[in-house]
C-alpha cells in the first residue's frame, strides 16, 4: 500500500492543514478515506487527479469528513468529466446524509443527468464487508456524529492500513489496530475535556497494548502539534499534509 496524506487536520484547519483526507493505493485499486470539506482542493494542490480514484471510504458523517462530496461529484460531472463508476460508503445514514449535503450546496443537483454512475453504500457496524475487491471492518466508536461514527480497517489481501475515525478512547480501537501495517490515530488535544476525541495525556496509557506495526497521529489541534517532539520520542509518526508512506 502507498498513503499519501491529503489532510490531516483537524476541523478548524489548525496548523493551516487541509480536513482529513487519506489517498490510498493498494493492490486492488485507489480508495479515498474520508473526504472533508477542503478535500477537492487538497487533491489539485497536489496535481492528483479526482478520476483515477476508485471509491471513496467514510469513517462518519461530520464535514470535515465528508463534507467535500459534493464538490468532488460537480467537479467530476462538469470539469473533469469522469466515465467510469464511483462507489462511496460509509455507516448507515451516508446516502440520505450526502443527499441533504448536496442540495444543501447546490440545490436541485441531485438531479443531474449523471455522465457516470455513482452509488452510496453502507456498512453495517461491526462485520467485515467487501468494497471493490477489499475487505473492510468497522467498529463502532464515541463521537456524535448524528449517525454511528467508527473506526475502520481495509484489507487488500496484502497489507492492513487501520484509521481510529474521530472518537474518544473506546477499547475496540485494540483489535481495529491489532497486527495493522499502519494505524492512523486521531489524538486531537494534549489533555482536559475533549468531548468525543483522543487525548495524548489518555493515549500514552494506552500505548503498549496497540499492537500494530506503525502508529500515525492525526486531527491534531494546536496543543498537540506543540508537542510533536514528544510524539516522535514515543515512537510515533506524527501526519502533515504532503506525507507519503508505502508499508
């Protein structure tokens, strides 16, 4: 697999980073985990181009997780002019949620007379579900979201890539992570309340019993890009917009 890190901020685009968003090559395709809100603008920043893109992955529906969508499928309608299929999924409530999202935006789009053919599916929390020739699971995780947000592992039958969504610390993130090549993990603030996110002061507890190969952080607020000296001590990757890793 090649990761190549869109965005990794946090909502507010701290650190001046672009809302989370994962490109993704395996060996069965090129998925997009998570797409927020200034995700179209990440992908021609850096010259990539929206149509190779496969399918597209949520971990839940908050807008600087997929809240680009609707701008990605105007551009691919109207500029860049994508033929083939794409395929979004997410938790239970994406389809209903993207539509609201798009005419929201731009009202009466959802009426388009489609050049390609797009689908929404979703997945249920909890099992393993194939997505264009991976296997993917998901666990439910702690985020209001106004539907289940999750955590989620992709399998291309090869290598693992693992992405803790937004959450404050549940234990499932043990087995979302477990034996995983790469387990992006959201730490948003350094310590105190963080309603509905990792801090470092819990993660570092946590740390000896996420037993996955690599640990990335992401979504990171101004606290916590103050400390990624200390970050990298702990044997940790630390993600910023521009990154690429093969694993």
């Amino acid at each position: 697999m090649r990761l190549t890190i869109l965005g990794s901020g946090d909502a507010f685009g701290s650190g001046g980073r672009f809302n989370t968003c994962f490109f993704l090559e395996t060996a069965k395709g090129v998925l997009v985990v998570d797409f927020g809100a200034s995700s179209l603008i990440a992908l021609k920043a850096r010259n990539i181009d929206p149509n190779q893109i496969d399918g597209i992955l949520l971990s839940h529906l908050h807008g600087d997780h997929f809240g680009g969508l609707p701008f990605l499928l105007l551009d691919t309608q109207f500029l860049t002019q994508r033929e083939r299929p794409l395929v979004i999924a997410g938790p239970p409530g994406t389809r209903a949620r993207l539509y609201q999202a798009c005419e929201v935006f731009f009202p009466l789009s959802t009426l388009n007379k489609w050049r390609f053919s797009w689908s929404v599916m979703e997945f249920a929390v909890g099992v393993s579900s194939e997505f264009l020739g991976h296997s993917v699971t998901t666990a439910e995780v702690s985020h209001f979201s106004g539907a289940s947000s999750t955590a989620v592992r992709i399998s291309d039958g090869e290598k693992v890539f693992a992405y803790s969504g937004d959450t404050e610390w549940v234990d499932a993130l043990y087995a979302i992570a477990k034996g995983a090549d790469l387990f992006m993990l959201e730490c948003y603030a350094e310590s105190g309340p963080a309603s509905g996110h990792v801090t470092w002061e819990i993660l570092r507890e946590k740390l000896g019993n996420l037993h996955a190969h690599r640990i990335m952080l992401t979504h990171m607020n101004p606290t916590m890009l103050a400390r990624l000296d200390e970050v990298r001590a702990h044997g940790l990757l630390a993600a910023h917009d521009g990154a690429i890793l093969e694993f």
